[in-house]
C-alpha cells in the first residue's frame, strides 16, 4: 500500500486538480457533468461552491498531489457526502482503502456522525472496495448505488 497522508485543500487551489484530471476520461469518471478540459472557474463556481464543502488532496511521500476527494454537507451537518474520488492509477492497488479511511477521518474532524456516498454499480473495485470498508447499500438507481457508514 503506498504511503499517502491528506492535506486538505486550504488555501483553496485547484491546480493540482487540472493536473490529475487532463484526461477526459478522467474527468468524466470524476464528475460526468463537468467540462473538458478541466476549468477551475466551473469547479470552483458549480462543483465546490458550498461554504462548508471541504477538498482534500492525496499526497505522496515526496510531497506531490496524486489525488482528491471531497466532502459536502450531507442531510443535516452531521452527515458528510464523499464526491469528486480520484487516485492517480500509478499510486492505486491499496490506495483506494487508504483514501477511504482518510476521507473518513477528515469527516469525523469535520464533526460528521456519517458518512453517505455514490458508487458506479458497475465499478466491482469500488463496490468491493466500499462493502469491504463496512458501508452499507442503501439503493440502487440508475446505475448507482447509495451507500453509508456511521462513523465511530
């Protein structure tokens, strides 16, 4: 498992994000929505414009960003949204558990009681990944699975 610590995106900079997400597919695994290429105005006007969204950046042993997620005020304050998931592919195998258990603990800093996210039904990595890690299935609809963990 690589070793990655987070270091949360204040001051807000998203540079080292258009750099992880140059590929269109990468960008469209990310945030389906959002436009390629990468245009911080669009993400910091659209997609983490909440006041009390907080981002996150992966970093590596050498201190480079290799990757990001964030979380967004849930139903009610205690409950966080983990969105905007990505590891670099050369850091991935082990990361995605890492990632996990950061994002949680950032959440618990962040006073979240919960933690609810949305998965690709058929990304099998990433539901193995989050049933693995304890979360429980909630639904699925289009092609997404709700999930959410309590956090202790």
């Amino acid at each position: 498992m690589p070793n990655l610590t987070v270091r949360p995106n204040v001051p807000f900079d998203l540079e080292p994000l258009s750099r992880l997400l140059v590929e269109e597919a990468d960008l469209a695994l990310v945030n389906p929505n959002a436009k390629h290429p990468f245009d911080p105005l669009e993400w910091q006007e659209k997609w983490l414009n909440e006041p009390d969204d907080a981002s996150f950046y992966l970093v590596d042993e050498s201190g480079r960003e290799v990757g990001f997620f964030a979380l967004r005020i849930g139903i009610g304050p205690e409950v966080r949204h983990l969105v905007y998931v990505f590891v670099e592919e050369e850091v991935r195998g082990g990361a995605g558990k890492l990632l996990t258990e950061l994002a949680e603990e950032a959440a618990r800093d962040l006073g979240a009681l919960s933690i609810t996210l949305k998965a690709e039904t058929d990304n099998d990595p990433a539901m193995r990944l989050y049933d693995g890690a304890g979360y429980e299935e909630l639904g699925r609809r289009q092609g997404m699975a709700t999930m959410r963990k309590d956090l202790d």
